[in-house]
C-alpha cells in the first residue's frame, strides 16, 4: 500500500476552522493546520467530527435510526535532513458510526387479527403499535441494533534519498 499525500508548503504555520449544522438536527466541524516549523521540518494536522441521529424515530427505545457520525484526525510530518535526504511520517485515525439501514412503515393490511409469520401472538396492531403507515411515517419499532461502528488506523513512513550520479543505483 503506498500512501501519497500533497506535500506541505513553503511558509508559515496557517489553519483553517468550517462548520456545517442543519435544521435536522447535523452537524459538522473540521479545522486544519499547516506549515512549516523550521526551514527543515513542516507539519500539517487535520481533525473533523461529525454527527448526524437520522430521520427515523425508534418507538422502541426513543432513539433516532438511519443516521451516522464520526472522528477522523490526520497528520503528516515532512523532515528534510540534507538536500539529498529526506523522511515523511503520515498517520489517520477514524472511528466512524452508521445506525442503520431501517426502513419504515408506509402501508399495512389493516384486517382484524392478520398475522404475522401465522403467529396468534404477532398480529400487526401489536408488532406496529403506535405507528401510522403512510408516506410521511418516520417511526419504527426495533429491538434490534443495526448499527456498524468502525475504527481505522493507519501509519506510514516513507524515506527519499536521491544517490549521487556516480552511483550503481
């Protein structure tokens, strides 16, 4: 796996802040920084977080489904010890949560006592209480997770040395 990012600039230490946020209830913030310390060495780091609970509401357990959110946090050192060498080091994280590919209730028999899977205990007034199907219905009722939660790390070191013209390689 070979890992490539821009290099960093010439100049001084400079960052930058955005923010995002929504009437639904999302949210995202991420800044960065970059430059260089020294003529020999430049930094670059950058962090954002992000959330957003999703649309559908869990009768269940009053919680919000089809939603996501997340970390990520970057960082590259560049150090350039002679005009002929020079090494890099980049390392991420990331922990990242989606909550669920749930959809929702739009239309229902509505006959007494239908059954689900032909169970007297599972008629649908029981299983979707509280739920009125229709195309504007965001809620649900599940007692079961469906969310994925991931965390990745990487870390990566690379050396440059260019030889000298005289040299074999």
């Amino acid at each position: 796996v070979v890992v490539t990012t821009a290099p960093i600039g010439s100049g001084p230490m400079k960052g930058k802040i955005s923010t995002y946020l929504t009437s639904d209830h999302e949210y995202r913030i991420g800044g960065s920084v970059s430059g260089r310390i020294t003529d020999k060495v430049g930094l670059r780091v950058a962090a954002s977080k992000t959330d957003f609970r999703g649309l559908l509401h869990n009768l269940y357990n009053d919680t919000y489904l089809n939603g996501s959110g997340g970390t990520n946090v970057n960082g590259k050192l560049e150090w350039n010890l002679t005009d002929d060498l020079d090494v890099s080091f980049y390392g991420a994280y990331s922990d990242t949560l989606a909550t669920g590919n749930v959809s929702v209730l739009t239309s229902m028999d509505n006959r007494v006592g239908s059954l689900i899977r032909n169970n007297t205990n599972l008629t649908n007034t029981i299983i979707f209480a509280g739920i009125t199907p229709s195309t504007r219905n965001r809620d649900v009722n599940m007692d079961d997770d469906s969310s994925l939660a991931q965390k990745d790390y990487v870390a990566a070191l690379r050396v440059n040395y260019v030889f000298p013209s005289q040299s074999p390689l």
